[in-house]
C-alpha cells in the first residue's frame, strides 16, 4: 500500500496525503484472506468532469480490463443497489442492512448524486470532511460510492488496480496488489484497565505497535466486552504525548465484578485484525491511588559526587498493584526532571548523584506509577544543599616507582580538586614503611596545593612503602583518608654481615655467619685472603655458612662476606676473621 494513514489526527487524515496521477486522487486497497480485494479512493478536490468511476485491472503487460458492470456513482441512498460494489448477494444483503440502520438512526443522511456533486464543486472542505467519514467506516465508502470489492483474483503473481473517471480512459490513481497479500493488523501489545470508586465505569487502556499501526493503514480499534463489540466506530483516542497508548471507558460495566474484554484493530477497508483478549479483575484495582510521600533527603558528602539520599514511605499492602516509583527533582528555579529509571515497588531509597546547585535549593518528589498506568504524584519535599565544611574524600590516587642515581622516586598523584570546590585548602601524605609501621608526614613542613608529590628513598634496604593522602580544609578539617596504596622499593643499601664462626674440620673451613631477612636478597660473596673464592650463584640468599675447599697445612687464612642484591647493590664486607691450618700430619679442630 502506497500511503500509510492512521485516523487519529481528524483532518490531518486528507491533508497530509501524498496524491499521485493527477494529484487529487489517492486509491487504497487491501485484502482479508489473500483473495478478495478491497478499495477505498479519496479525492482531494472534485473536478467537474468526474460524475462516477470504474475500477479496472490488470495483469503484468496486459491491458485494462474495467471490472465494475455498472457505474459507481457519488450518492447516498436507502433505495440504492449495492451489487457494484460488493458482486456477493449475501454481502450485499449484509452491507446495505447496516446502511440502512445508519441512515434510520440519523448517523447517515441520504443525498443524491446531484447534490452531493455541487456540494464537492462548492468547497473543498465539504470532500475532506466527507472522506474522513468514510475513513472512518467502510460501509458508508461502499454505500456512498467510494469503494469498491472485487472478488475475481485468481491466483496470479500481482495485479494493478486503477481508479478512472466514470466512463473515460482517465487514470486517477493505480495501486499494485499481489495474490495472497494481506495486511498486519496483529498491532494490539498489552492491555490494561483502571476501575473507578464509583460502581459503574471501566475505562480499558491498551499499546500498539506504531510502526504496524501506520503500515496497515489503521481506522481504529474495536472494543468488546463478554463478545458484544461496545463501539459503533473504530476507536481513535489515544494519548496525544505517547501515540501507541489508547483508552476506552466503558460507562455502563459494574466496577465489582470480573469482565472478559477484547481488543481489536480495524482497517481503512473494515478488515478486523487479530483480537487479542484481557480479563478485568477487580481485585487487581484499588480502592484508592496512594501517593509516595518522601521521609528524608540527606547529603551524602560534598558537592554532587557522593550524592543525596532520598528516602520515601508507601503502603506495602498496595505494592501489587504498582509497577515502581519515579524520582524527579527540580533545581530551582528550573521545572522537574526524571533523574532515575523505574525503581522497584519494594524500594524506597535511591541516591541521587546528578549535579545539584551548591548553597542552593531543590525540590525532590516520587511519582508512583500504577499497573493501570494510573500516575499519582506525591508531594514536593524542598531541600537546601550546602557545601560542607569537611574537604571531600581525594579521589583517583594512585603511585608509580622511578628510578634515579642512588635513590628511588615514589610519584604520587590523584585528581585535582572539584570545580566549585572552596572547602579543600591543600593536602596531607602520610607514609609508613615496612620496618616501621607507623604513619608519618612524608612533607610535615610543606603543605602540598598541587595534586601531585615526589617522595624520595636515598637509603635502606628493600622494604615496603604504604602511603596515604589526605585533603585539607581552610579550617584545618581534614577530609576522609583516601585508599592505602602500598609500593615495593628495592635495596639502595645492604646490612653488613656478620661471620660468627670458622671452623676447621677434616682440612677445610667451614665459614658461618648471621645476616637479616632482606626480601631482595640475591647471595652471597665469600672471599679468602681478599679472594673471591664462592658467589651469590653458589652462596643464594638465606644460607648461613659455606665448607671451603681443602686448605693447606700450616697457612694463614683471613675470611670476609658480602651481601649482593637482585639490582646488584652490594653490602659492607663483614669484619676479617682468621685462621690458622696446623703442621701436615697433625689433626686438629679449632676455631
């Protein structure tokens, strides 16, 4: 189908056609099972040499063939035949009943063709206002002379229908239709419904999908209730701000009691879409739409970054019969913005963390929405929000080692102070190490204003470094401590070892020494009358003592240690300890 309507705009409906052909005419069609075809033609403006029209078809490259045996006139009438546009006897019978019903009850007013013809050839707005009445029912399109069904199509690829002037080769419009083509009309999504205190009325709320909606050219929806259809015309209220919602209120239904209702689309050309069924439960309803009202609002920290806490009451027994609550917050003077996502109907916190005015108010409100899709609207609770005196929290803090020329650099960093910030006057870091445990001043005598600071390590050996950071206010307040970051400094300096011992057994010396636990530790370098006589890849960290090779008899020997790190550093030789082999032949065991 070549233009997407959907009558829920009033006039919108012909203004906004797009006309082909000779631009004033427009022609629909669409099919109910694939095989019959219906047509609907809306004219723009009338020209004067139109007095009825022709439908014709064709096939492929094949020529026009006209499919109406009589003309179809412009004209409204009790005695009017229908069979040109119906061609079923049945139907016929069917159509013309309800015309005639329409036409007794003064919904319809006869009109013939001369009349009606002076009428479109006075005013334009006479034709629009005309075709929005057959939009809006198909049966007046058939009766008035405006539509037409053909029930001929055989199984064939496509067709091309053409809407002419009566009796003429004058082509106003053509649409294409191919053989087993139908329209989607499944649109209907969820419904609902809403009860009311009084005894009597339901109104019944339903979506649509919008997209399907204006794909199948859609006049309206029909509405049923135990299956006796409640409307006369398709229905078209919907929601002006969400063009998928759409509501009925069936006045005469009793509140208290269970009710099965159906929901159904309807077509430009009457063809009824899927119906899609919804029971009304009273016990689903409430009796009274209860508001949400808020208990507290309270400042997380300073300025919007921790955020403000907003805390609300609501009955727990109507929690079934809501959907969630909706938080919306005015900066004043500004109107009131949703600042979070549908919250759960058991929750009754949440935190804000939008920007908020410093020194400034606000006004906070719960909107709680219902299952009906009843919106209740609590009260406003209104806010001051102030900066505290307390600098907030550093945040992003982070370390990163680097080395020099005999010493080590500790780079500190975190975020730079929040725009608006005027409590936070300069920052504090604190250092321990391994070896100490306690917390120091790293710069006890400079105030540090910049984000950034350089701690540097000229001596000792590998330990670990814990630093802290901390914001200060004008007022001496200081803030939260940020995170506890801990770095690992390698050795800049080694302890001396110690040798405690060397004994002589079996013509060897057997070297023993103490020595710390120090975690980057490589080895050990022995050395024998100032020579190396073993390394750290023989002598690895945490040994204590080291057997010699054979020495020789009668000889002084002197004996020092070093402690090698990973990095290379290497300690003090330990002090000299020395000894004495005794004659060939003699055994002896001495220190």
């Amino acid at each position: 189908m070549k233009v997407s309507l959907l009558l829920l705009v009033g006039v919108l409906l012909i203004a906004t056609m797009g006309f082909s052909q000779s631009g004033d005419a427009n022609l629909l069609l669409q099919s109910p099972d694939g095989k019959t075809v219906k047509l609907v033609w809306f004219l723009k403006s009338w020209n004067k040499e139109i007095s009825g029209f022709d439908i014709k078809r064709k096939e492929g490259q094949q020529g026009w063939v006209k499919l109406n045996t009589e003309a179809i006139i412009p004209e409204i009438s009790a005695k009017k035949k229908l069979s040109n546009v119906e061609a079923d006897k049945n139907e016929e019978s069917v159509t013309k009943a309800r015309v005639l019903k329409m036409i007794a009850r003064k919904k319809l007013k006869e009109i013939d063709n001369t009349a009606m013809i002076s009428g479109f050839l006075a005013d334009d707005k006479v034709l629009q206002d005309f075709s929005i009445l057959i939009a809006s029912n198909y049966d007046v399109a058939l009766a008035s002379g405006f539509g037409f069904v053909d029930r001929s199509a055989k199984n064939k690829t496509g067709y091309c229908y053409g809407l002419f002037a009566q009796g003429t080769n004058v082509l106003l419009d053509s649409a294409m239709w191919n053989y087993g083509e139908i329209p989607d009309l499944n649109v209907v999504k969820e419904i609902t419904s809403r009860g009311t205190k009084a005894t009597r009325g339901i109104t019944v709320l339903w979506t649509a999908d919008v997209n399907k909606l204006k794909a199948g050219d859609i006049a309206g929806f029909n509405v049923y209730r135990e299956g006796m259809r409640l409307n006369q015309a398709p229905i078209v209220a919907g929601n002006v701000q969400a063009p998928s919602e759409f509501n009925w209120t069936d006045k005469s239904a009793n509140a208290a009691e269970t009710i099965q209702y159906s929901i159904s689309a309807e077509s430009l050309l009457g063809i009824e879409g899927i119906i899609k069924s919804y029971k009304y439960d009273p016990e689903e309803h409430p009796s009274d739409y209860k508001l949400a009202s808020i208990t507290g609002v309270k400042s997380l920290g300073y300025y919007f970054k921790e955020g403000i806490d907003i805390k609300w009451n609501f009955p727990v027994a109507d929690e079934r019969f809501i959907k969630g609550f909706y938080i919306e917050k005015s900066n004043l003077p500004d109107g009131f913005q949703q600042i979070a996502p549908l919250i759960e109907p058991f929750t009754r916190e949440y935190i804000d963390k939008s920007p908020s005015p410093i020194s400034g108010y606000i006004k906070f409100r719960v909107k709680t929405l219902y299952l009906d899709k009843t919106v209740s609207v609590g009260p406003e609770r209104l806010y001051y929000y102030f900066p505290q005196n307390i600098p907030p929290k550093p945040d992003n803090f982070r370390v990163k080692l680097m080395p020099g020329n005999k010493k080590y650099t500790v780079q500190l960093s975190w975020n730079p102070k929040l725009a608006g910030d005027s409590v936070t006057d300069y920052y504090r870091v604190y250092v321990s190490s391994q070896n100490s445990g306690k917390l120091l001043f790293a710069a006890e005598k400079t105030q540090v204003r910049t984000s950034k600071y350089n701690y540097e390590i000229t001596h000792g050996s590998a330990t670990v470094y814990k630093f802290i950071i901390a914001a200060l206010g004008k007022k001496n307040m200081e803030s939260p401590l940020s995170d506890t970051i801990a770095i690992s400094v390698p050795s800049l300096e080694l302890p001396q070892p110690l040798i405690s011992k060397v004994l002589l057994d079996s013509g060897k010396a057997v070297v023993q020494w103490q020595y710390p636990d120090v975690a980057d530790v490589k080895g050990f370098k022995l050395y024998q009358n100032t020579v190396e006589i073993a390394n750290e890849g023989t002598i690895k960290k945490g040994a204590i003592e080291f057997v010699t090779p054979k020495l020789e008899p009668n000889t002084a020997y002197t004996y020092t240690l070093r402690a090698i790190s990973e990095n290379g550093v290497m300690s003090e030789y330990s002090l000299p300890v020395a000894i004495q082999t005794p004659l060939q032949g003699r055994k002896s065991k001495s220190e």
